[in-house]
C-alpha cells in the first residue's frame, strides 16, 4: 500500500467547498477512482484548529499512482488549479507505505 499524506490550511469561508472537493464524494475522489490503484482517500480536520485538515490518499503501490498522474495529467491540473482558491497553504507531508 503507498499512502500521500497532504496537509491544507483553508480560508475560513471555504469550509464547505473545501470538504465537498475533497471529502469521500468530493472531486478528488471521483477523479482517483478512474484509477485501477486507487484505493481511498481519508479527509481528517484538525480538532485545534478548524482551518487545518490532512488527506491520506491510498494506493496500491506507487507505481499504480505514477501510471494514474501520467494518465490523467490535464484533469489533474485543471483540478488542482479549481482548488487552489480554497487553501492558504497546501503541504506535502510526505509519501508512506504500509508494511
């Protein structure tokens, strides 16, 4: 299992379209699961504070992810520029496997 884990800080007044973009129905979602690999995505927000959530993206391997944004490079583009407006700050936090 390979894992990206991405940390958001959001504008206050895009709560709501932030989680409906990247939640478990949201665009992400439906855009990844074109994808063979793809597995899930978890959307965490922080207790402390409601301006910090974290993504975990779930793949089979790396490679199945790889193959994905080779595949699907202008929507994932074309998307990531949509949701741009909805963050102060976007963080990757790292890349994980699941022994």
């Amino acid at each position: 299992m390979y894992v990206i884990a991405w940390e958001f800080i959001i504008r206050a007044e895009s709560a709501a379209q932030f989680e409906a973009a990247y939640g478990p129905a949201g665009e992400w979602v439906r855009l990844f699961s074109n994808a063979e690999g793809y597995r899930e995505t978890r959307l965490l927000r922080d207790m402390t504070d409601p301006l910090r959530y974290v993504t975990l993206d779930y793949w089979r391997s790396r490679e199945a992810y790889d193959q994905f944004r080779q595949t699907h490079v202008e929507e994932y583009k074309a998307l990531d520029e949509r949701c741009e407006q909805l963050t102060a700050r976007e963080t990757k936090l790292g890349e994980f496997d699941n022994p």
